[in-house]
C-alpha cells in the first residue's frame, strides 16, 4: 500500500552528480516520515501493552480500528511505511502485517488510507497548492496538475509541448514548480523566470523557443529566491521523486497520483482527461 498511485517512465531528467553537493540537492527523506508528528502524535492514548510496547523499537501508533475475531486493530508508521498490528483476542499476542479474508481481500487497506494515506496526500496537495509555482493555463480549468519542472529538462519541454491541446483548451492548468536540478545552470534559469515580472509569460517564452530563449541570469540567486527553489525541491523529495518531470494530479475519486517522467498517450489522458 502507498500513498500514491505511482507510473514511471524511462523518459526522465535524472539529477547531476555535479549537483549531488550542492545547496540544491537536498538529503532524501522519505515521504512518510515527514508527516508522523502531524499523524501519528496528534493526541496522547494509552493502548494495551503488547500493542504499546512496539513504540520502544521505533513503531509510531496512529489509531485503532475494528478487526474480525474478537482481535483489535492498529495502524502505525514504522521507517516511513504504514503498517498494522493486530492484538489478538487472548489480549497478550500480536500479529504484524496485512490481514485477509477467506476471498483474498486485505482487510488492513481501508484502515491504513484512512488513518495515514488519505490525510499525508492531503498535505502534500496543499504544500503543492502554498508552494511557488508558475502558471500554466486558465483560472477556469478544472483539472489542476503538479509538475516539478527544470528548465533544462528536454522531456518537461516535452510535456509541456504534449500538454498544449489541454491547457489551451482551457481544461487544464498546469502549476510549474521549478527546481534547479539537472546541471549549474538550471537553477540560474528558474531563478530567472520566477523573478521576471511576469513568470508566467516568461516561461512560455522559453519553452516555445524549445528553450533556446534567452532568459536573464543572475549573477546570483537573491536569498527569497534561493529559498523558495530550496523549498520546492525539498517537496519534490518529501514526494519520493528524484528526477523531472514529475507530476501531480487528483484522480476523479480525489486520490494523489504520481507519474514520474514523459507519460505515454494513455498515462496522459489518465492526467488531463479526453482531449478537446
């Protein structure tokens, strides 16, 4: 089980080793861990000790829930992955691990996307919504999509290229959050384009120039902006991605999805929908 329902193509733009040191790249953490204060030490409860007892080697206890048999349930966060306990009914042995029934159905599931994965993607949404990001198409769109971008990504450009028949359409909004990844230059190049005085007209010249456009580079990148570039990538890691683009979008049931890298015909409409 994970938070995200999770594509992945070949057609990626992969991190520079050169940047591997660099105020840019940011130490990996992964996803869920990022959330377990807000989820997991929302409120003080006592459990039963042989549940309790796993909170010594690292387990984070996040709720109970109903179990068959006279068992009681529990989900938890253990390394960044949600887990469940299952105290038994003598109330003194515990099973670790997915529980299912006699027609191979995980009774563990509803209960872990309720208690963790439905609430760790809604944060992650809006950290997407608060973050600086550039827009890409109408106020009036219904579909909003994610994508972490870098300026000197050949299959972004390709995206946005693919994109254009939705967006100009006025179906879908793209929300560009740059990050600077991929070489030296391409944190300069977001750089420009989030300072211009109009972002947003900015990076459609760029990419309609097939990024041969010439942008404006500073010299140096002024400390807001820096912060802001470090803030996005520092999602993009919360996120668990690595490599542009990657892309965000609620599916029609309002569930977080995730494609890393250029998507296929049938990946796209899955994001943008049928196109007009």
């Amino acid at each position: 089980m994970t938070i995200l329902n999770t594509n992945l193509s070949k057609s990626t733009g992969i991190l520079s080793s050169a940047l591997l040191n660099t105020k840019f790249k940011l130490k990996h953490t992964l996803l869920a861990m990022t959330f377990i204060p807000a989820i997991a030490l929302a409120e003080e409860v006592t459990y039963p000790e042989p549940i309790a007892r796993w909170q010594q080697e690292g387990v984070s206890i996040v709720s109970e829930f109903k179990a068959p048999n006279g068992m009681r349930g529990f989900t938890a966060m253990y390394e960044g992955v949600g887990i469940t306990l299952y105290l038994m009914a003598d109330g003194e042995h515990v099973l670790w691990g997915d529980l299912y029934d006699a027609k191979g159905t995980d009774l563990s599931a509803e209960a872990l996307e309720a208690a963790i994965y439905s609430k760790m993607a809604a944060e992650l949404w809006e950290r997407m919504e608060k973050s600086t990001w550039v827009q890409d198409g109408s106020t009036e769109a219904k579909q909003i999509v994610y994508v972490f971008t870098d300026p000197n990504c050949p299959y972004c450009r390709e995206f946005w290229q693919t994109s254009r028949p939705w967006v100009e359409s006025g179906k879908v909004q793209l929300r560009h959050i740059l990050v600077g990844i991929l070489s030296d230059e391409s944190p300069l190049k977001a750089a420009a384009i989030l300072n211009d005085k109009d972002p947003a007209a900015a990076l459609l010249a760029y990419e309609q120039s097939n990024g041969q456009g010439a942008l404006a580079l500073p010299n140096e990148i002024d400390e807001k902006t820096l912060a802001n570039l470090e803030s996005n990538l520092e999602i993009m890691d919360a996120l668990g991605a690595s490599a542009t683009p990657a892309i965000y979008y609620l599916s029609p049931k309002g569930r977080l999805q995730q494609q890393l890298g250029m998507p296929d015909d049938k990946q796209l409409k899955a994001i943008m929908g049928e196109p007009e």
